[in-house]
C-alpha cells in the first residue's frame, strides 16, 4: 500500500541551526502539508502546498519556515535558526484530491537543544 | 475560521464495552468533509473514518461509526466492542477543499481489560 515517508525519524539539532525535514508523499498525490504537534498537545497545521506554491499558511509558519518541492517527489520543510520552542513532531501529508483524506507520514522528531 | 472543539480530553472505556468521543466544530461551509483519525503510541495518524456534510447518512466502518448532526455542528464517533488495540489519542478533524485540515486538540482513549 502506497504510504507517505519521511526522514529522518529523530533529528536532534542545536539551537540557532538550521534543519530540512524530509517527505516524500504518495506518487499521485497533488497536495500536500506540513503539520506539526508539540509533546502532547493537539496537531497543528503549518503549511498546505498545490501546484508548486503555497496555498495556505498558518500564523505559525513565519519567516522562519519555508517549503520546497525540488525535485517532483520530495517535499520538505525547512526551519532556520530553530529555537527551543521548535522541538516538536513534525507531520507531512498528502491527499489526491480536494475531498478524500490526508495520509500522514510517520512524522520526524525534531529536538532542539 | 474554522474551529473544532473536543470537551473530553480522555475517557475510558471497559474492554468489548462502548464509548462515544465528542466533537464539534464551527464553519460557515455547507460542503465540508470531517475525519476520525487515531494516533497510538507510535505517534502515526491512522484514519480511522471519514464523513461528507452533504451525506445524510452516518459513515461507519466495521466497529467504528458516527453520529453526524449537522444543524448542531456535531461529529461524534462511537466506537463499539472496544478492544485493548483501540487504546490511543483520538483526533477530530475539518476539512474544506484543498485547505488544510483543522484538528481537535484531541481525547486520549484508555481501554480496561
């Protein structure tokens, strides 16, 4: 069954760096997102992604953040200079069409130290 | 915007018992999609069930089935003959076109053998 990866599971990564969260959604798949979930705490939409832009943002998704399809399958998510607060599982998804659901990866631990 | 809203931020069950999750939400869109998504503690977000505001008809899948009321804006899932395997964070969520899904803050589900 077709499934959403990301990579890597775990990334541990120091204060003021910069991370590149990786997701290669489903091959068909034309949307795609990035949510995010602090440690306990409900799931939180960052970005949605059609036709090679961004076609919504949350408040959350500021200057820091940016998203790239480079290459047709891969899509990541960029976080520069994080910050403690960033520490969170970051969820990539994909749906084929504006009405079925979104199929998440497994998500990638980001820890911030 | 579009807000869900989940009041209970755990139940229990009793295994083989029933147990019904609570959500509501808040849209001014007559075309809407709605989602159960189940996250263990492997931290993947797992469908579980899906509803289209313009079907009448509850969604159910196998043990799992919704109460879909959309004068009062409600979504609640009943989940029947509750097993240990059913133990896991439950989210609601809202999804409109190809906009990013909204999620609950979600109900952590405690199953008693």
């Amino acid at each position: 069954e077709p499934e959403v990866t990301q990579t890597p599971s775990h990334q541990v990564t120091q204060m003021g760096q910069e991370v590149i969260l990786r997701c290669v959604p489903i091959s068909n798949h034309l949307y795609f997102y990035w949510y995010r979930q602090i440690l306990g705490q409900k799931v939180e939409f960052l970005v949605s992604f059609y036709n090679n832009e961004i076609s919504e943002k949350s408040e959350i998704f500021d200057d820091q953040f940016s998203v790239e399809r480079p290459d047709g399958s891969n899509f990541t998510l960029k976080i520069r200079s994080t910050k403690l607060e960033d520490s969170a599982m970051y969820f990539c998804a994909s749906r084929d069409r504006e009405d079925t659901e979104a199929f998440f990866g497994q998500g990638t631990r980001l820890t911030v130290v | 915007a579009q807000t869900v809203t989940q009041s209970q931020p755990e139940m229990s069950v009793q295994e083989a018992e029933t147990v019904t999750l609570s959500c509501t939400y808040d849209t001014s869109e007559s075309d809407y999609y709605l989602f159960w998504y189940k996250q263990p503690p492997s931290r993947q977000m797992i469908l579980v069930i899906r509803q289209e505001a313009y079907k009448q008809q509850n969604a159910t899948e196998n043990r799992f089935s919704v109460n879909f009321q959309k004068a009062v804006k409600s979504f609640s899932l009943k989940i029947s003959d509750s097993q240990l395997g059913d133990a896991a964070m439950y989210f609601c969520a809202y999804g409109y076109n190809n906009n990013d899904m909204r999620f609950g803050a979600g109900t952590r589900l405690t199953v008693k053998p």
